[in-house]
C-alpha cells in the first residue's frame, strides 16, 4: 500500500488497527514464537542428554568407524570415519532411487499403454501384472525377491552364465567391466560432440519445418550423429577399449563389475511395485484426453503413430505428470526398507550402524530426516519445474 | 528476559524430572519390570510355544522382578534388535537390558548407560557350510560374511581380517532370523556372531548338521544387563539380583531347598535367605523371592544353555571362580 494513497484516505485507522500490519504483526509473532520453541527444544534435549551422560555433537563423525560396508560408490573401509558412512549410505540410497525411478517409469509407461491395447491377451496380461504388484505390501515383495529368487539361484560355481562373461548366482551378477584405453578420450569427445549436433540440427528442422513445412529425419539423424560418429572415431583409433571379465575364484568372482543381489532385489521390488500406479497414471491420462482430439488428428492427415507422438501424449503428460511426482516420492521414501535385506543405504547404515555404534540418535536422525526432506524437495520442485514447462504446451 | 527466566524455569521441570526418574518407584507403580530382550535366540532370550520367554537372560529379569515385586512373573518384554536396544533403554521404554549385550567402554560411558555384571562370559566365533571344507577362520579370506547390524561383532571381524590381512564382504542384517536365513540360502560363506549365539543360530538351520562352528575365538565378549545411568539405586537392584543368584550358587541354595535354608545356621546363608533388603530399598526377603523363584545361576545356566537344554553348552569360563570358571559374586553382608 502506497503512502500517497494512505494520503487520500483521510478514515485511515491508526497503525494498530490496519488489517495489513496488524497480520503482520501476528505472523512476526508467530515465527518469534516458533524459534523460542525450538531453540527451547533443543537445549532442552541437549541439557537432559548432557544430564544422563549421553554424548552430544558432531564430533563422532571424524571418528573412526571400524566396520565395513558391502556396497560403496566411493572408497570405504574400516578406517573410514562415521562421516563417511554418511555419505556411503547416502550415495547408495541415492543410487537406488535413480535406478528405480527410471525402471519404474518406463516398465509403468509399457504397462500402462499395454492395458490400452486392442489386443486382448495384451491388455489382460497388463493388468493382472498391475492388480498383482498394486495390492501385495511391498516389504514382502522385497522378502520375495530376495529369499525366494535367491535362495533358487545356483552357488558360484554353478552360476547360469552367458558367454562366459555375464554370471548370475546367490552372491550376485557379475558382467564384464570396460577398461578404456589410450585414446579412447577421443570417442567421448565425439559423443559429447554428436549430442550437441544433435540438438542443434533438431532446432534447425524444425524451424525450417515452421518456414517451409518441410520435413526432416530428425530421428534418425540424432542417432546418426550421438552413436555412429563417437563409433567411427572409436574404430579410427584403434579400438581402444578392453573387457575385464570376472573369473572364478576360491570363494567367488573376481575382477569385472558386481550387482549385489541385495541391490538387484530391492531395485527390481520397488519399480515394480511403482510401476503398477504409474502404470495407472498413464491409463487415465492417456484416457483423459478427448476421443475427438484423435479423430481431428486423423481427419487431417496425421498417421496413428503421429497421432500418438503428436496428439494424445503430449496432452496426456498434463494430466500424468502431478501424480507421477508423489509416485516418485514414494519411491524414494520406500527405498528405506532396504534395510529389511541388508541393502545399505543410509537408513541401514548411518542410522543403524553408525547410530548403534555411537549412540549418537539425535544428531543421526536430524541428519537422516534431512537427507530425504531434500530428496523429496528436490524431486517436487524439478517435477513442478517439469510440469510447468509441459503445461506451456498448451495453446 | 522474561521468556529467558520463563525458558530456564521449563527446561528446569523438565530436567528434573526426567533425569532423576526414580525407576523403582515407576516398576512398583506399573507393578512389572519392563525388560527389553532379543527378538528371538534360544537360550538367552526366545519365546516358548506358550508364547512365555525363556532363557539365561530372560532370568536375569525374572530376578529383578522377584526382588521388586516379589513375582518373578511380573516382567514385560519387549524384543528388540541389536540396533534398537540401547535407543529403547535410553528413552525409558524398558527398565532393563537384557539381551546378550556387550560389555564395552564406549557403550558404558558414552551412552548414558551402566553395565549391571556379567551374566554370560563370551567370544565370537565363525560357522561355516561343511561343503566348504574350512578347518581355520584363516582360511576364509575373500569369504563373504553374514552378520548382524549394530553389533560388536560388526567391530571384531573387521578388525581380525584387517589384522590377518585378508579380505572380506560383509552382508549385514537387522535379525538374526534374517542373517540365518541369509546364511542358509548361501548369500555368505560364513556367518559369525558370538560363539553361544552360533549354537543357538544353529539349532535353527534347516539341517543344523551341515554347519560347523570354527575353533577360534577372535574376541572377548562379557555380556550383562543394563540400566540407564543416572539412577544408582536401581543399579544396585540389578547389580545385586545377578550376584545373588551367583552367590546362592556357591553356597549351594537351589530352588528347591531355599525353604530349608531359610532356617540355616550359616550366617552367610541366613543373609542370603533374609535381611540387607533394606540397604537396597526392597523388602527383607527379596534374595530368597529370586533363588526361590528362579533358581541360582547354576541352575538357570544348566536349564537355559547347558546340559538341560538343546545347546549343551558347557560352563567353561561361565563356572564359578571356586572351580575355575569367571563367575564371581561379591559377598553380601
Ligand atoms: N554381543 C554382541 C552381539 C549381540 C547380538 O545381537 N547377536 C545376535 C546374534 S546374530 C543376536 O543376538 N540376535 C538376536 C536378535 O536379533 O534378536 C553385542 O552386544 O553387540
């Protein structure tokens, strides 16, 4: 409010009783009196845990941890401190959520259109897949997964192999990784190079689409450009690339990479699971949008195929996308029953063992809370940004 | 500056009357002893098919409760992971810990806990699958371990496979029901725990015959009850339940002649049967409710782990110190 305008109103009532400030006056107070709270809260708990000889602080985390962790995307051992059992846990659990988001997303999209299908077996197969892994509680899906289908997978040294290079048994899967060599950082240029090739040659169709009405192989082409040329340069220099393959040894494989079974338990669980709702978010969506809108698009010309691309799902996201955001955020909040089987992330590890070794519930906790309050912030706010920009879409 | 003093004068209440809860006064209010237990070990800990908890730590609540309460039946009983435990006695959920817990600096004095005695001297072990043909625990480098979360046992094995330098996986469960189950279905080519928990882990195979338990102990681990810091007169109770039923095995009062030696003219016996209950805020005849009711440590000893029992586990360092064992009371006059 303006102070000219306050000017002309010669009613104007005293500070104190204007509306504006009056609320502002009662939320400053509100907020004052939230922090007290909290403040009193915490030195509260701080006094009484002092009180009972409990340990308080952060100090734990540069101590050492002493214990071993199966799985870890940075190098961890024993002589690792608490802190780092933080951030192993959390790259783990990071690393199952974008897994199984992935997973469940495109097994949801599959589904969800296979229910849609015209084809009867099609259709009924989808959705006895979606009415089974909807309505069966997803810790005894996760048990499933891992004591059943392990327990019939073969030892070590009877692993179902393929070509000798991929291995499945009870102790995982292990597949060969690559190892580059000199030279190869030429290939990776090339990708990078045929990925922004790509999405430029992409604008320029389709603005010469908007002037000419010409069309172009946009398709093709990209793949064209992000594959075939990083595969020419590859073969230019030498092929500069190996296998390390995992061979058996006394007790296990050796050398290649290894999936843990407990991760590919928990990951083949939860996007399952997810995927039969999103699978039903899709349905509806692609339902939402009018039968009319697919009759117009045939009238003028455009092929079935187009239809789909063109038409229907670019409206269906609309009303797909805000449900999906709560699907992911379920995902993620769920991955925490990897406990239940071993997989650590950081609800096994930093909030079981490191809080069990330290004692240290408080401050562990706050930090876990934390953890996956920013996760799901993080996945609101992109899927939001997301949303706003599909819903620019609409003319 | 109001709120300042308004502030001082809360966290005041609350301070008090959290941090000097007088813990027997609650167990006589709530008339049972809450006792947290594990979620399942024979032996120490484990429900019978009636549903009733059994074992040598089971027992040790039972003393309590017969001291207190003078029924050794008023106990409630919480199972509890190894990750759960201390959080459920440092928040006041149960009054005791009594689940094969160890003995350790770092959980006495940085947890706001005392350790009440020892009532099971232990050490880890290994078990392994007899396919593997492993005679020594030297021979498992590269193995994969299956182990419980939140344990000394996590500790212990990493640090003799760091010291033996070998390598290892370690597959970390919540329950031993998970870990055993893990075990079985061939995810670890061994699994380790203490080496009294391997027995009864074992009897829970499908075909225990199939498992070996390896020779070496790799640790020292005293387990024994728990209490929260802060309130020593509950302390002592526990304390002492232990020692009487140490005691009360040396003197030779069992639960079935406890009546007779209640007229004993030993003097050490007759403090046992009677008196000093008052130094401990109980009633006179709370050593003889505990022998009377649950039997001396020999006897729950035998009954729960020993020859009375599946496990058959012999009373090495668990026999008296009078015959060349560990357990040692101190006198109570
Ligand atoms: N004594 C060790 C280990 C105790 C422990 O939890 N052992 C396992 C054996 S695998 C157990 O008793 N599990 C029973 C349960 O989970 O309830 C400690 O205090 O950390």
């Amino acid at each position: 409010m303006s102070t000219q305008q306050k000017g002309l109103t010669p009613g104007k009532p005293p500070i104190w009783n204007d509306p504006h400030y009056r609320a502002l006056f009662f939320q400053v107070l509100l907020i004052i009196g939230l922090g007290v709270f909290l403040v009193y809260i915490v030195n509260n708990t701080l006094a009484n845990m002092e009180a009972r000889g409990i340990s308080t602080g952060f100090a734990f985390l540069n101590e050492r941890s002493g214990f071993d962790i199966l799985q870890s995307l940075v190098p961890f051992s024993a002589d690792s401190t608490y802190g780092k059992t933080f951030i192993v846990g959390l790259l783990n659990t990071l690393l199952i959520t974008a897994l199984g988001i992935i997973l469940a997303t495109i097994l949801g999209f599959i589904i969800g259109v296979a229910r849609l299908s015209k084809n009867w077996l099609i259709a009924k197969l989808a959705t006895i897949f979606i009415e089974t892994f909807r309505n069966i509680p997803l810790l005894i899906q996760i048990f499933f997964w891992y004591f059943v289908v392990l327990r019939a997978m073969p030892s070590a040294r009877d692993s179902l192999s393929i070509a000798d290079s991929f291995f499945l048994n009870v102790r995982g899967m292990y597949i060969p990784s690559p190892v580059t060599g000199d030279g190869f950082i030429f290939t990776t240029i090339a990708f990078v190079i045929g990925i922004i090739a790509a999405f430029i040659m992409r604008r320029w169709a389709r603005n010469r689409q908007f002037a000419t009405g010409e069309q172009f192989p946009v398709f093709w082409t990209a793949l064209g450009l992000i594959f075939g040329l990083p595969l020419l340069v590859f073969v230019l220099t030498g092929s500069p690339l190996t296998w390390d393959l995992p061979v058996l040894e006394r007790f296990n494989f050796a050398g290649g990479t290894r999936i843990i079974p407990e991760l590919l338990a928990l990951l083949i669980a939860l996007s399952i699971y997810t995927a039969a709702f999103i699978a039903e978010i899709v349905r509806s969506g692609i339902l939402a949008v009018s039968h009319g809108q697919t009759e117009a698009a045939l009238s003028v010309g455009l092929t079935p195929n187009q239809n789909l691309r063109l038409v229907v799902i670019p409206q269906a996201m609309r009303v797909i996308i805000p449900p999906m955001t709560s699907q992911y955020l379920n995902l993620a909040k769920n991955s925490s029953l990897a406990t239940a089987i071993g997989y650590p992330d950081i609800v096994s590890v930093f909030m079981g063992t490191t809080l069990n070794q330290t004692g240290q519930a408080v401050e562990i906790i706050a930090m876990t809370m934390a953890v996956y309050l920013t996760l799901s912030l993080t996945i609101s706010v992109f899927m939001n940004w997301y949303n706003a920009k599909m819903a620019l879409v609409e003319r | 500056m109001r709120k300042s003093v308004f502030l001082g004068l809360a966290a005041a209440v609350m301070f008090g009357t959290s941090a000097s809860a007088d813990t027997l006064e609650t167990v006589i209010k709530n008339d049972h002893v809450k006792c947290g237990v594990s979620t399942g070990l024979a032996g120490f800990s484990a429900a019978d098919e009636k549903g009733d908890w059994q074992g040598i730590d089971v027992d040790v609540c039972r003393a309590v409760a017969a001291a207190t309460l003078g029924d050794a039946s008023k106990v409630k009983y919480t199972p509890l992971t190894a990750k759960e435990r201390f959080t459920a006695l440092q928040s006041g959920e149960i009054d005791i810990l009594s689940r094969n817990t160890t003995w350790t600096l770092t959980r006495d004095a940085s947890l706001g806990l005392n350790f009440a005695g020892v009532n099971y001297y232990d050490g880890q072990g290994f078990m392994v699958s007899d396919k593997l043909g492993v005679k020594s625990a030297l021979e498992l480098d590269g193995a994969a371990v299956c182990i419980q979360a939140g344990t000394t046992t996590e500790l212990n094995l990493a640090d003799y496979f760091k010291a033996n330098n070998m390598e290892y996986k370690a597959v970390t469960y919540d329950t031993s029901d998970q870990t055993i189950k893990g075990f079985e279905a061939g995810r670890c080519d061994m699994l380790t725990s203490d080496q009294s928990q391997l027995y009864s882990l074992r009897i829970k195979l499908a075909k225990p015959d199939e498992a070996v338990v390896l020779p070496e102990v790799i640790s020292k681990e005293p387990l024994g009850p728990v209490v929260r810091q802060g309130d020593d007169k509950w302390f002592n109770i526990v304390k002492w339940s232990l020692f009487a039923m140490v005691n009360a095995e040396e003197m030779g009062v069992t639960k079935a002649n406890a009546k007779e030696m209640k007229d004993s003219k030993d003097p050490a016996i007759q403090r046992l049967m009677g008196g000093q209950g008052e130094k401990l805020g109980l009633s006179d005849d709370w050593s003889y409710n505990i022998v009377s009711q649950v039997g001396n440590y020999g006897e729950s000893f035998e009954a729960n782990v020993g020859s009375g029992s599946p496990l058959k586990i012999g009373r090495g360092l668990n026999a008296l110190w009078s015959k060349g064992g560990l357990q040692y009371a101190p006198p109570i006059r």
